[in-house]
C-alpha cells in the first residue's frame, strides 16, 4: 500500500506558518477516539482502529514531509489490558501489520527510524520479533525518528527508571538530567507539542515526566479523522504562543 506522497492540504494553513523558527522539533500524539469514529458510523471498534492505522501512516508521511525530526505515537497504554480481549488482540494485529516488508522498505527510502517505548516484553514473542525487526532494520536511517509507545505508562516509564537508576547511582548521584536517561526515552528530547484528538482532555498517563514543559493542542477530531490542515493548525498554535513568551 502507498502511503507516502499524499497531498491532502486543503486550504492556506501551511503557507501561515514561519518555517525558518519557533517550530516543535518533537510532537507526540494521543490518538485517541478509533471507536467513537466508528460507533458515529454503526460499524466494529475494530473498523475504527483499521482507520487509525491509516491516519497513523499518514500522519508519520506529513510529519517527515514537513521536516520534523521526532514523533512519538500513544499507540497502547499500560490501561488498554483491561479493554476486552478481542479488541486487545486486534489492535496488536494491526501492529504486525504495520511492521510488514512493504512498509518497513518505505520507511527506509523515506530514512525513517523506529523506536518503542514501553515495556514490549508483554507482547507476544512474534509481535517482539517484528517490532525488534523494524527497529534494527531502520537503525541507521537519519531522518525521522518515530517512538511507538506500546504498552507504555508514564508511572510505569519512572518505576522502571527507578529500578535501574539505583543499581548504577549514588543518591547523590541522581539528578533531574541523570534521571531522564534513564526513561524509555532515553536522549531524546521531551516533546515540544502534545497533540490529542477525540475532545478529551487528559494526559491518561502518557509521557507524565517527559510533559512537564510541553504545549497541548487538543481537538474534537476523532484520530480516523485526524488530518494535514490539523498538524498545521497545531504547528501554527504552538508558533503563535511561542513566539509570545
Ligand atoms: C484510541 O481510540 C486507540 C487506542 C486506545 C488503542 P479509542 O479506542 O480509545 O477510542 P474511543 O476513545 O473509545 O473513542
Ligand atoms: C489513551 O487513550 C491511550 C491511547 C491513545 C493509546 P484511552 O482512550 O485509552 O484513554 P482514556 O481511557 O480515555 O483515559
Ligand atoms: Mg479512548
């Protein structure tokens, strides 16, 4: 399936933004309402989540096209267990899916690296295969750097960083800029954007210690719907208060 090169600019967002400054180098994505969308339509949660999983591809396409350099997608939350087993099984499919040959070989002319935050482990052995497979395939692209956080909790996240900081640390040892080495996500920078559609407003314990200076822009849209002129309404958002602090 191709799903770069899409062109769905509707109208003038894009030429409002300042492209030389005060742009997010790292958006992160609560994509959030895949059943909302698809009650709205009398069809499965399972239909929206399909759904999803085309918006997500797409959303990776525009945010490459648009030259930003990170993107960390909510895509499984340590709470999402306790949704019944079916929908569980599905959204775990769809993963695999993503991580098939033809997408990977897009992601690579495209130079986009994958990573996953979260603990992984809890996934079947053939999920984690495919996702360890994807990671090392990309592992020496350049371009965007795109975090799926599966099975990921932002308690989770500090506990884990805990463990592991107290085995190689002193207590004096351990700062602020020590510790965040320790979170899945490691080096990368925190977000600069938080994005989350479907009309709520909750953090829902996504990226608890790495948002702690991020802007959110929420939107109504649920994810299916997510689209271009939403990125550069959110892009545009952040400029326009950045540029007023
Ligand atoms: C987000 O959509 C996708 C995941 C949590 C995997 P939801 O499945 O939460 O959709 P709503 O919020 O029920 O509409
Ligand atoms: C947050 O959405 C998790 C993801 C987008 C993967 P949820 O729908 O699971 O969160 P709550 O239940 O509304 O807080
Ligand atoms: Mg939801």
């Amino acid at each position: 399936m191709k799903w770069f090169g899409l062109n769905r600019t509707r109208n003038g967002l894009k030429s409002k933004i300042d492209w030389s400054s005060h742009l997010p180098k790292h958006i992160a994505i609560m994509m959030d309402g895949n059943g909302r969308w698809a009650k709205r339509r009398g069809l499965p949660r399972s239909a929206g989540h399909y759904a999803g999983m085309q918006t997500m591809r797409q959303t990776i396409s525009m945010c490459h096209k648009n030259g930003i350099e990170s993107l960390t997608l909510y895509a499984f939350s340590t709470e999402n267990w306790k949704r019944p087993k079916d929908e569980v099984d599905y959204i775990i499919s769809l993963v695999s899916e993503f991580v098939q040959e033809t997408n990977v070989r897009e992601l690579n002319e495209n130079n986009i690296k994958v990573f996953f935050i979260g603990d992984i482990s809890k996934f079947p052995e053939v999920t984690q295969q495919a996702m360890r497979k994807v990671v090392d395939e990309t592992e020496e692209n350049t371009g965007l750097k795109v975090y799926f956080a599966m099975n990921y909790g932002g308690k989770s996240d500090i506990i884990q960083a805990v463990r592991s900081i107290v085995k190689t640390k002193n207590e004096e040892e351990i700062t602020e800029e020590e510790f965040e080495q320790f979170l899945y996500t490691g080096n990368n920078p925190c977000p600069d954007l938080l994005i989350r559609t479907s009309g709520e407003k909750r953090l829902s314990n996504f990226l608890l210690w790495q948002s702690a200076h991020t802007e959110l822009w929420f939107t109504d849209e649920m994810w299916p719907d997510f689209n271009e002129e939403l990125l550069y309404a959110s892009i545009l958002d952040y400029q326009n208060r950045k540029k007023r602090a």
